[in-house]
C-alpha cells in the first residue's frame, strides 16, 4: 500500500522555505561558534591551573631544598664550634619561612593547607632545636646537642614526606588538566569538521531541493506559455500539491486564466479548421505584410506549401515579378477589386481580391487579412469593384463598431464553434426559435449570408 507522505509535509512559501534554511545554517554556525568559545575558555581555563600548580610545585620543591639545608648550620656547629654558623642559619631559615609563606599563599585546596600547617609547626619545632643547639658553650662532642640533632633530622625527614606528598598532589592535578587540554585540542577541531561537514552536506541537499522545487513548476510554466503561443490552450501546468508557496498559488492563477483563455477565444487548431472549411483564399499577415496564417484554398490555389508561405512577405505572391499590376500595399482597404495572385510556377492567377486591416481592443493595428476569389476565365477582365457596386450582402464595415448584442456575439462565437441550432439552444438555455432569431438578425446586421462573412468578422473583431 502506498503512502501519501504529502499530509506530513509543511505548507510554507518560498521565504519561509528559505528563511528556515538560513536560520539552520545560522545555528549550525552558532554552534562551531559555542565549541570554539567553549573550548578556548576551557583550554584557558586548565592552563590557569596548570600555571598555578606548576608554581606550588616549583614552590614546594624549593622549600624541601631549603629545609634540607636548614639542618647543615646546626649540624657543622656540633661539628666545629664555629659561631658563624648562627648567622648561616639566620639567612636559611629567613628563606624558608618566606618560601613557606609563598606556598602557603597560592595554595586554595583544605586537605593542602592542612598539610602546610602541619609542615610549619615542625618548622618552628625545628627552629627552637637549633636555637638551643646554638646556645651550647661546648658544642663539639656534646651528647645532648647529638640527641637534639638526631630529632631535627627525624622533623626534616617528616616535613619531606608531607612535602612529597603535595608535590604528588600538585603533579597529578597538573598531569589531569593536561591530559584535558589534549582531549580538547583533539576533539575540537573534530566536532568543527563534523559540524561543517553537516553544513555542506545540508546545503547541497536542501539546496538541490529547494531549487528543483523552484525552478521544475517554472520549466513547466514557460513549456506551457509556449505552447499556448503556438495556439494550444488545453495544457495545464502540473504543480505539487504539497506545496503552498508563491509558485503554487502563480501555477493555479496562471491554470485559471488558461481556462478562462480557452472558454472565451478560439485555439489556433480550431481557427484552421474553420479556414480549412472557407473556399476563398484566406491569408492574415502582420502589419509589416509577413504572413502569418494561410488556409488550404490559398496553398492549393498557389502551389506552395505552407512552410513555404508562412514568415515570407506578402509581395511573394501578389507582386512578384509584375509588381505594376498589383495594388498598392499601403491602401487602406479595398474590396472585391480585380487582382492576380502569383502562383510557384509563376503563373498569374486572376482573383476577386479583398483587403483590410485588423484592429484590437484599442483601435491599433494589429496585422492585415486577404480575401481572393479565383475568378474563372470568362471573368478575367479587370473590373475594378467599388464599395459602392459591390455586392453590399457580402461586405462587412469591419473597422466600425461591433453591432451585434452581447447574446448575439454568443451565437456567432458557437455558430463558428460549428453546432447547430439545437446545441446553441442548449448551450444557451434559449429555445430554437429564439436561435433561428438571433442568427436572421446576425446576418442582417453584418449583410452577410454565409459563414464566410462570420469569419470574416469574428477575425476583425477578435473572436477568433
């Protein structure tokens, strides 16, 4: 079973449509955006750490140094008796407690300033043995002054150990925080080339989309328009109905006026088969005398064929070689005067020829139509008729005012549509009788009694 997924999809217009797609690549980019931040605040973050407890760590080390040396005056006053090692021991234990404060200072973590408390309470343990060592009159070989030594050397090896300890401490801290900058100089740039990646990935694809949604219901519009130009008007533009943007509601105008083309003018296939029907030769240029449409009578009267005739200038065939037996081609109108047409073979072919110029809505000119009856031989003389002695039921004032009725150019339009009386009257919702009225008063009014006249006029007037 298929599965219409046309429900599921969002009715939206092309700004929206691209709306959407902007605001999607802005938050992909905003993303990159927030890794990147996050990322630099996190690597600054860690070296701020790693700098802090690469100076504990320099700090610590260097108070285990000075509270190994801190031991060495004491030790050779034992030694020598020697009373400048007072002041060694001064300096030593000035440095160390200033080294002691600096640790003290920069460290921020409970366990470790416990620890350091502990360090710099042996420390003034350790000050106060030294200080009573120095005070000994007889120091060389001194029992108690050994005992008191072997108790500073047991304090400086515990305050090592805590030192130790905080070192392991401090390097292990440092160790993590690095560790956390590689992992994050390693994925970053990764999660950057994935994101980008999805933003190349998703342009191409909603782009491919969207213009193919576009661009396919345009391609259809002007494959139509130009159908419609070459006078087929029963095509319609194939829109997706899931789509409710501005080329759907375009696409249903543009279907709507075709329909409303084609319910109020003649195509172009069925104005030739009314000219198919026409015995005369029929012929319509534009104003600039280039043929446009010739019907059978003028391709059988004149040999040619039809391709050969259409886009040729209209002196193709009534000058031709004998351009001063011709009429001049810049006279307004004329009517059943004598002319020759000029066949393929060159052969002059003599014609009752009529001329005059259509005009649309707004009185401007818009091509010329030929009449030409093939006059028989016992017709050749060059009568050249007025409009005056013309046959009057024949001719119609095409350039005057349309002086059918609005119901009247109802019955023309379909009497040219070839139904009958009785399919007008249906069509129309009127009776029979009614028809036959209407068509008496037609051909009344246009001194006409053929559908040659019809013809005539509709094209005048843009019926057909």
């Amino acid at each position: 079973m298929k599965i219409n997924f046309s429900f599921f999809r969002p009715k939206i217009s092309i700004f929206q449509k691209l709306l959407i797609g902007i605001s999607v690549m802005l938050f992909l980019n905003l993303i990159i955006a927030y890794v990147g931040i996050v990322s630099v605040n996190k690597l600054e973050s860690t070296s701020e750490i790693i700098l802090k407890e690469s100076n504990k760590y320099n700090n610590l080390h260097s108070l285990k140094l000075n509270f190994t040396e801190l031991l060495m005056p004491a030790n050779d006053y034992l030694i020598h008796g020697n009373k400048v090692e007072i002041l060694n021991f001064k300096k030593l234990d000035a440095i160390t407690k200033q080294q002691l404060e600096e640790c003290k200072a920069v460290e921020n973590n409970h366990f470790n300033e416990h620890f350091l408390e502990e360090i710099e309470n042996i420390f003034h343990e350790v000050e106060g043995l030294s200080n009573k060592i120095f005070e000994l009159k007889t120091p060389v070989g001194n029992t108690q002054g050994a005992i008191m030594m072997e108790v500073m050397d047991s304090n400086v090896a515990t305050i090592e150990k805590k030192i130790d300890i905080l070192l392991s401490s401090s390097s292990t801290l440092m160790n993590r925080e690095l560790n956390s900058n590689q992992v994050t100089n390693t994925r970053t740039p990764r999660i950057i080339i994935i994101v980008v990646l999805i933003i190349i990935i998703a342009s191409v694809i909603v782009g491919f989309y969207y213009a193919k949604e576009i661009t396919k219901p345009l391609e259809n519009l002007a494959k139509t328009a130009k159908n419609i130009t070459q006078g087929n008007s029963d095509l319609k533009v194939e829109v997706n109905q899931g789509t409710h943007d501005e080329i759907y509601n375009f696409v249903n105008l543009f279907n709507n006026m075709i329909k409303v083309l084609s319910e109020t003018t003649v195509s172009k296939d069925y104005l030739n088969s009314i000219l198919a029907k026409i015995m005369e030769s029929v012929i319509i240029t534009n104003v600039d005398g280039r043929i446009l449409i010739v019907n059978k009578a003028t391709i059988d009267l004149l040999e040619y064929k039809e391709e050969e005739l259409i886009g040729e200038s209209i002196e193709k065939i009534l000058l031709s070689e004998r351009k001063k037996e011709s009429i001049t081609l810049t006279e307004e109108t004329v009517q059943n005067i004598y002319n020759k047409y000029y066949s393929k073979s060159k052969i002059a072919i003599p014609v009752s020829f009529s001329k005059t110029f259509i005009y649309d809505t707004n009185n401007k000119k818009t091509g010329i139509l030929y009449l030409a009856f093939h006059q028989s031989e016992n017709g050749k003389k060059k009568l050249k008729l007025t409009k005056e002695t013309s046959d009057n039921k024949r001719n119609i004032k095409l350039t005057e005012k349309i002086p059918l009725t609005n119901r009247e150019l109802e019955v023309i339009k379909l009497i040219l549509e070839d139904n009958s009386s009785q399919q007008i009257a249906e069509k129309l919702f009127i009776s029979i009788r009614t028809v036959e009225t209407h068509r008496k008063h037609i051909m009344e009014k246009l001194h006409t009694k053929s559908i040659i006249g019809l013809v005539h006029y509709a094209i005048q007037n843009g019926l057909i």
